[in-house]
C-alpha cells in the first residue's frame, strides 16, 4: 500500500512539474490571436528601414524623399537627416553608432548619432560599386552582415548591377569584406540572434527565409531552410520569434513554425521593436508608420 501511495505521489509531482514548465517551454508560441494596429504618420513616399535606440526611440527612413525620420517616445515627429544617401535599412548598435545602407551612394555607412557625421565604412567590393545595399545587422561581435541585391533606381547612371551576384557580405571588425553567401536570387531582410549564434536571411524573390550558423570568423554554415515565403524586413522579440513582412507581418516561433500574423492597413516593408517598454512593434509600410503593443519585447544589441 505504500509502494503504491508512493508511485501515485511521484506520478502527481511529475505532473505538476510538468504544468510549471509548459508556459515556459510555450512561451514563444503564445501570440496573441487579436492586436489593435494603430497610425502614427503618414503622407510619406516609402517607408523603410526602423530601427530603435537605447531610449527606444526608433528611426525609420523615407527613401525616395532621401531623409532618415525619428520617432521619439514621447510621440513626436522630426526630420533627422536629409539628405541620407536615400537610404533603406538602418540599424543601430550597442554602441549607439547608426548603421545605414546608403542606397544613392551603393555604400554602407556609419553615422554618429550626436553630431550626424558620416563615415563611409564600405565604398565597393573587389574595385566595384555594391548593387546597393538593401538591410544590414550588426553582431555583437562588431562584425555587421548587409545585403546587397539589385533593385534598379532611377537615380543612378548605370543600368546594370556592378556586382555579378546578389550576395549577403559579412565586414569583419578589422574593416575586412567577404561574400557569405552568393547562391540567393534576391537576398533582402536580415537579422540575427542576440547571442550572435544564428543569422536569418530571406531571398524575397524565391519566397524562402534561410537560417544559418554563424562561426566565430564571421563565415556562415548549416545552411537550412527556417519558413517559406520570403520577406522585405524581419526583426526577433525577446521570446525568439521572427517577424517577417510578406504583405502582412508574419510571427514565426524559432523552430520555424507559423505562430500568428499581423494585418496592416498598407503592405508593411520591415519591423523592429521599440518604445519606452520595448514592447512596441513599429511598422513601415508604403506611405504609413504603424504601430501594435505585444506582450513580447524588443532584443538589445
């Protein structure tokens, strides 16, 4: 009689055990099946590009009017810089330095944010203007990924793409430019883990999102398919998701599963968390600026 007590016991606190550890282990795929998506601006030419500070004020780019645009958390609108080398994606690092794909220039920048003064930190690859970087993300490391496609503009002279590959490059810390990946039709979003361990890449053209490994060097391996369809921008939440935007925003958990969508007035282009409790999704979308509150949290870099 014990024996059994004590087998039924064990049976019970094994069940309790496992209660407790499930919101936990589900904790990414609890998204919430209803959000109050909310306009702050508009009247804009194209939205792109936001990217938060460590106040959780975000800047966001209006590319064809060649201006970066901040919000700040008490709700107001300003001019930042313009011009901006009609920039597209931005991203700012632990340090505060704003990172900028200077779309016009076919460059990647970087701009101190105190006195708004650029430094070219990539000019061309191997002698030869960059297609014209699209989005970036900087590791912990220092080390910053960009994406380089080819999205012809009527603002530049030449008609073809400079480079012959629309490749993902990794900068080294040293200033050092290498191709990671070269075999995408048209590599856009990118982000990465704050643990600098893995980087995802969507190829919009192919409908396809890959994640890869990221090895200490910078080079990428264990290349693998993580979700279809592709998408323009992507950011993470404290709870691993992955947020894509492929005419809505789409929440994958981090095994690649969808977990839930977010359906915006205009297309949304990319995303980022900000705001004074992180938990504010910012969306660029065509002519608007959006927002939604979650109960997840933006990642630091």
């Amino acid at each position: 009689m014990m024996g059994r007590r004590c087998r039924w016991m064990g049976l019970l606190l094994g069940c309790v055990g496992l209660l407790l550890l499930t919101p936990s282990l589900q904790a990414e795929d609890a998204f919430p099946s209803q959000v109050t998506v909310r306009k702050l601006a508009d009247g804009f030419a194209f939205t792109e590009g936001p990217t938060p500070d460590a106040q959780g004020n975000v800047y966001f780019t209006d590319q064809p009017n060649d201006r970066i645009l901040k919000w700040s958390i008490d709700g107001k609108l300003s001019d930042w810089l313009k011009p901006a080398g009609r920039s597209n994606g931005l991203y700012i690092d632990g340090e505060g330095m704003l990172w900028a794909c200077a779309d016009e220039k076919n460059q990647l920048w970087k701009i101190d944010p105190t006195t708004k003064q650029v430094t070219v930190v990539v000019n061309d690859f191997q002698g030869k203007l960059l297609n014209g970087p699209n989005d970036l993300w900087v590791r912990p490391t220092g080390g910053i990924y960009f994406t380089d496609p080819y999205y012809q503009r009527p603002w530049w002279t030449h008609k073809q793409p400079p480079q012959a590959k629309r490749a993902v490059y990794y900068r080294s810390p040293k200033g050092e430019l290498s191709v990671v990946d070269d075999s995408l039709v048209q590599p856009n979003g990118i982000i990465g883990t704050p643990d600098g361990k893995t980087l995802y890449v969507a190829d919009i053209n192919a409908r396809k999102t890959y994640s890869y490994t990221i090895q200490p060097d910078g080079k990428l391996t264990n290349k693998k398919l993580f979700c279809q369809p592709g998408s323009d921008g992507m950011t993470i939440d404290s709870a691993g998701n992955v947020y894509l935007t492929s005419g809505k925003v789409l929440v994958f958990n981090s095994a690649g599963t969808k977990i839930g969508e977010i359906t915006v007035p205009e297309s949304p282009a990319n995303v980022c968390f900000g705001g004074k409790e992180g938990k504010t999704l910012f969306i660029t979308a065509r002519k608007g600026f959006y927002a939604v509150d979650l109960p997840f949290g933006r990642v630091k870099p």
